[in-house]
C-alpha cells in the first residue's frame, strides 16, 4: 500500500480518513515496512469495514493485517447493539485460538527426547484435514452438551494439564449466550467426530522453550521462566465451525433486502450482515457462541491428550512433568463487552477477527491470579521462529477496544508459498536448523513454511513500542505437529 494515501499520526499509527461513506476512520498499527507490504486488497476491505452500520470510533487493523473474507484479518470492529453482526469479521474457523501449556522442566533436561516427544505428540493428537476425533464420536446428547458447556465438557472427562484450566481461559472457556438449536443438522454432524483434533493449514501443536524473558514479575505472575519446556497448540471449531459460518452467510445473503438499505447495499457482499437485535442477528450470534463453546472443548481435549503424550514420551508422572495452562485465548470472535466511548461505558459487540483480546491491569474480566498484571495475549508465529506471550495495557482498552495482533500474518497465498518451496524438502530445513517437524503431508509443510509469514518478532514490536502491550517472554520452536 502507498503510505502516502495514509495520515500518519504517529510512527506506528496510520489513519485513513472518512470518505466514500465510510462512518468512521480506518486506523493501522504498522512501521514503514508492514505498510508497504499491506496487501491494497486489506486495505479496501479496512474501507468497507468502516462503513457498516452502527461502527463507533473506528475500523482497526493490526501490524499481522492481510486479506479475508470480508473483513481483513487483524481487523477489530466495535458496533451498537442497535447495528449490525457480521459473520466476515468473525470468519469461517470461529474461535480459532492459542493456548499455552506451561511445564516444570528445563528443556535442556528433556533436549535428548524431543523426537520421541513430537512422535507421541503425533499420535495421540489427529492432525490434517478431516481427521476424526482421538475421542468416540459424539452422541447428539453429548454434542449439545459441548456446544452448551464448552471447556468444562472436556475438563470433566479428565482431559486437563492443572485443576484450575478454567481459570484460565477467556471467559472461563465457555459462552453462555450459546444456542445449540441455531447450529444446523449439517453442522453437528460435521463436529461429531472431530473433538480432540487439530486441523490443517496453519493449525499446529509445539513444543518450545522459553528463550527470552522481557518482564520477570510478569513472567513470573504467568509461571514461566527462561529454558522452560512449554506446548502451544493452536486450533479452532474445525469443521463445525466453518459450517455454522457459511450457514449465516447464505441466510444473512439471501435475507439482506429485509433489512434496509444500509444492509442491502453494501461495498461487498462477503460483509453480508443483519442488525445484531433482529432475528436472523441473534440466531447467528447464539450459533457462533456455540461454535466457539466446541472450539473450547476441542483445544481442552488436546491439552489433555497431549500432556498424557509428553508424560508417555519421557516417562515420567503428573508429578513430574507438573503442567498447568498459562492461559487460553481466541482470536476470531464477537463478543457484546463494556468499553469506554465518549467518556460514557457502552455495551458494544467487538468483532475480532485474526486478533486477540488484551485486556489491561485491573479489568475484573482478566481471571484474578493474572489481574494485577494484565491479560496474557498469545502471539503464535510461524513453525519455524518464535512466538510471543505478552500483556495487554490500559492503552489498548483506551485506543482498541483492548485488542492486539494474533499472529505473523501471511505475506503470500498458498499457491504462491507451494510454487517458492517446489524441490524443497521443508522438514529437512526444519530439522537443519534443530526444529523436528512431522506432518500428513509435505504440501502442508510448504504452505506453511516461514517465508509466506511476516516476522512476527517485527508485528509485536510495533504494539509494544505503540503501548498497545507489554512483552513478557520470546518461545522458541524446538518440535511441531502439523495437520
């Protein structure tokens, strides 16, 4: 993108003002090279974005911003409850997210056995594309279940790190909002079988080390510590999700003219929306809710499936490996929150979509043993380079709706990523650089591979020199599961 069509407000801040309808500005996080590098296709869709009914303050792009359906990625925006929900600034694989499992061994003691860890991990963990569940497939009593309790469904079949996980998630892992009877037949049974799996495309399951720590009070407030043998897995609603997705769009597509104008003209039909109190808006609200209430469920069962691989790997007890979850974040999602506009609380619905929430010190909804502190935002990067925990700020409450990135963010398609790595053997390179990887197939590998991804360490640097967050601590890969 041209910075010059930009104003820059300051060195990582850009606005592009209101025009062409827009009812609100666009505002970019990025330093002069993630602004270069944005894709003008993201920057059209930060444009229309900006123009849907009910927005307030603005439309936000985070430094890991690129293209999506509808909304970009890394895109944050907050409406009235009087305007509109719209199932593109959620996107397909609602509640995709990241969980950080922290554990009570150097990674230097374990050094030896990464191998056998990644091979277990490998096993008891179904990756790639339609894998079916390492659980039984689920009745349609059971299903509802997860779709109602989220997290606690898989907590109680003992497939835990800790006894406090639940404090330790996002909203204690669960939506209450959730409405079961909005998710379609086609849906429930696409997510029968699917619980406790990881996925495909940029889904992963890691093992790292604690490379750096940047705030030791904080890291210490979150349990990690510099060598530590952490896992990072990061998945979402898998096939459920995506259906209860492309349900709302045909529905809200087909149903738009119903609506008024502001609904049935849009800049694009991928940002195809209802008004959050009609019908059709809460009908996709309580589905999403539950879709994201199976998301829970699934990284809560992987938790549990992959701490059993690591004590099975290494021979050693719960006692031993003494795991617990840090935290639990998502990072496609719209919630109804309180947040400050025009010096008055409002109730609002945020959308987040490829962007975490990043709370700040005080907010009673951070869980109380991290309060003081902040929320921890988890930020994934590519399997071959570090990923990030950081805090969230009074800043970010103050300038994004609490909001920050979630990741790298792709700087080619995959098409593009499988032609640059034609003749490689990515898993090797991996391997060379002491990364063990394993995977279903090498087109995965390929698409995933570092070079389609910015430098996450330069998408984090951005925020945290902008006040958005706090850095606490740098992982590194040292083994990855891939779907």
């Amino acid at each position: 993108m041209d910075p010059t069509s930009l104003t820059r407000v300051s060195d990582f801040e850009w606005h592009i003002e209101p025009r062409d309808g827009m009812r609100v500005p666009g505002i970019i996080y990025a330093d002069e090279a993630l602004i270069r590098d944005l894709d003008d296709k993201a920057a059209t869709q930060i444009v229309n974005v900006a123009k849907l009914p009910g927005i307030v303050r603005a439309t936000y792009a985070m430094p890991d911003a690129h293209w999506g359906y509808g909304f970009p990625i890394g895109g944050v925006a907050a409406m009235r409850l009087d305007g509109a929900v719209s199932p593109g600034g959620v996107g397909y694989d609602i509640n995709c997210g990241v969980r950080l499992i922290a554990t009570g061994l150097a990674a230097a003691e374990v050094g030896a056995h990464i191998d056998d860890i990644v091979r277990e991990l490998f096993r008891a963990v179904p990756a790639g594309v339609g894998a079916r569940g390492a659980l039984t497939t689920l009745s349609a009593k059971e299903l509802r279940q997860v779709l109602t309790r989220g997290a606690r469904f898989s907590v109680e079949l003992g497939l835990t790190a800790g006894s406090d996980d639940l404090d330790r998630c996002e909203d204690g892992g669960v939506m209450e909002s959730a409405d079961p009877d909005a998710v379609s037949e086609v849906a429930k049974r696409r997510g029968a079988d699917q619980l406790g799996t990881l996925g495909s495309g940029n889904h992963f399951l890691e093992v790292q080390r604690v490379e750096e720590v940047y705030d030791d009070a904080t890291a210490r407030v979150f349990g990690l510590a510099h060598g530590q043998l952490v896992l990072m897995i990061h998945s979402g609603s898998r096939g459920l999700g995506y259906q209860v997705c492309d349900d709302a769009l045909g529905v809200l597509t087909r149903e738009a003219h119903r609506f008024g104008e502001d609904y049935a003209h849009l800049p694009d039909p991928q940002l195809a929306c209802a008004p959050i109190e009609s019908e059709a808006g809460r009908r996709y609200l309580g589905a999403m809710a539950a879709a994201a209430n199976f998301a829970w469920a699934n990284r809560q069962a992987m938790t549990g499936l992959a701490v059993q691989a690591v004590e099975r790997a290494l021979g050693v007890g719960p006692s031993e490996l003494r795991a617990r979850l840090v935290y639990d974040v998502c990072h496609n999602i719209a919630k109804i929150e309180e947040h400050e506009i025009e010096g008055r609380r409002e109730r609002l619905l945020v959308h987040r979509k490829g962007a975490t929430r990043a709370f700040g010190p005080g907010d009673p909804r951070i869980p109380a043993a991290y309060r003081a502190v902040g929320q921890p935002v988890l930020v994934p990067g590519d399997m071959g380079r570090e990923s990030y925990v950081l805090a969230g700020t009074e800043r970010a409450m103050r300038d994004t709706f609490g909001s920050a990135c979630h990741g790298a963010g792709r700087v080619m398609s995959r098409h593009q990523a499988l032609h640059r790595a034609r003749g490689r053997r990515i898993d090797e390179e991996l391997r060379e650089r002491g990364i063990i990887v394993m995977s279903h197939g090498r087109r995965t590998l390929a698409e995933e591979m570092s070079e389609a991804y910015k430098d996450v360490t330069g998408v984090v640097d951005v925020l945290a020199d902008e006040g958005i967050v706090r850095k606490v601590a740098r992982l590194v890969p040292l083994g990855v599961v891939k779907g």
